[in-house]
C-alpha cells in the first residue's frame, strides 16, 4: 500500500513538473484585421460604383429587348408607387452641410435600398415570365443582368450594414416586409423593369456619391 502512494505522488509530481516546465502561450488579438471608418467607407464606395455598373447594364439590356431602344426617362410610374421618390433621396449635400445625421442618413439608405431589393426581385420573377413566351431567346440577356444586378446589390446592403456599425450606427429593419405584388399584364412587366432600373440607378449615383462625401470627410484632417 505504502509503495503504491509513493508511486502515485511521484507521477503526480512528475506532471507538476511537466506542466510548470511548458510555457503557457496567450493568443494575441489580431488587431491587423481591424477595420477603421475609412476603409469600410471605401469599400462601400467601390461596391457602389461596381452595382453602378451592373445597374447601367441592365437597363441597356432592358430597354434594347423590351422597349428597341425607345425607353426614355420620362417613363411614368404605372404601378410603382412602392418606390422611393427621389425627392427622398439623400444627397452628398446633405452631408456636407451636416443636414441630416449620419445616422439618419445610413438609415435612409438601407431603408431605400430594401425596397430596391425587393423591386428588382419582382423584376427578375417578371423576366422569367416573360422568357416563358419569348422564342428570340433576347429575353434571358435581360434576365440575366437583370440576376446579376439583384445579387450585386443584395453584396451592397451588406457592405453598407458593416459601415454602419464600424461607424457606430445601429440601424433597424424598416420595410422589411415589404412585398411587390405581381401584374398579368406582360406590358406592364416591362414598363416596371425599365422604371425599377432607371430609378435605381439614380438612386445608387446619390449613394455613391453619399460615401464619397463620407470618406473625405473622415480623410479630412
């Protein structure tokens, strides 16, 4: 008995010592991989700038395949009063005079840039209605940028959530149920896209023009 206990002690002493003998080792916190304001500003802004991009394409391919050509921007608003009003909008102004707070402002723009979601969602469902009738096979081109522009800018509203809170800002979720109701009228299914698209991409100059005032100022010294 007496031998097994002096068995026993020296093995625990001989982790004891093991243990004391392995220094401990601390993570460190990677603070590298901090963002600050201005880069989370920037990268909204060249996110911004590429849905820009996918925007403008999309509504080239809109108007070529639905409307020839012929699509002016003085198209009406049949059944798109659910859409922003540009009067609305805010503007680099806004900033620059310190019109509005920050945070109102990134609220704004979430709150608008839901429901352009939404809008564009119904526009790509349209688009495949409508493909459904087209034997040209022009259709899928506009479906196709039309995809492109909805997923592009669904990468935007989380570039713009993570501004916001590197900046600050928690912002809720206004309009989150907001649902566009669908239309039998194929016509007006092209009507809508061209609206939807047109508008979008005067609201997304607005926005980029938002950060860019936001990013000079914070450059400022």
């Amino acid at each position: 008995m007496a031998k097994m206990v002096v068995c026993m002690l020296a093995v625990f002493c001989s982790l004891l010592y093991s243990a004391a003998a392995v220094p401990f080792k601390r993570v460190a916190r990677d603070t590298g991989s901090q963002q600050t304001v201005s880069d989370v500003l920037h990268a909204s802004l060249r996110k911004t700038n590429e849905v820009i991009s996918h925007t403008t394409t999309a509504l080239g391919s809109i108007n070529t395949v639905h409307f020839s050509g012929t699509g002016t921007s003085s198209a009406g608003s049949l059944l798109l009063d659910t859409l922003p009003s540009p009067d609305t909008f805010i503007r680099a102004e806004d900033i620059e005079t310190s019109a509005i707070e920050d945070s109102e402002a990134l609220q704004t723009l979430k709150s608008q840039l839901h429901i352009f979601v939404k809008h564009l969602q119904r526009v790509q469902l349209d688009q495949v209605e409508l493909k459904a009738d087209d034997s040209t096979g022009q259709v899928q081109t506009a479906l196709d940028h039309v995809t492109v522009a909805h997923s592009k800018t669904k990468e935007l509203q989380i570039s713009l959530n993570v501004t916001a809170n590197v900046m600050g800002h928690a912002l809720d979720g206004t309009n989150e149920q907001l649902e566009i109701p669908p239309t039998n009228s194929h016509y007006n299914m092209k009507l809508r896209a061209f609206i939807t698209f047109r508008d979008y991409e005067t609201f997304l100059g607005h926005v980029a023009d938002v950060f860019a005032q936001l990013l000079e100022r914070e450059r400022s010294p």
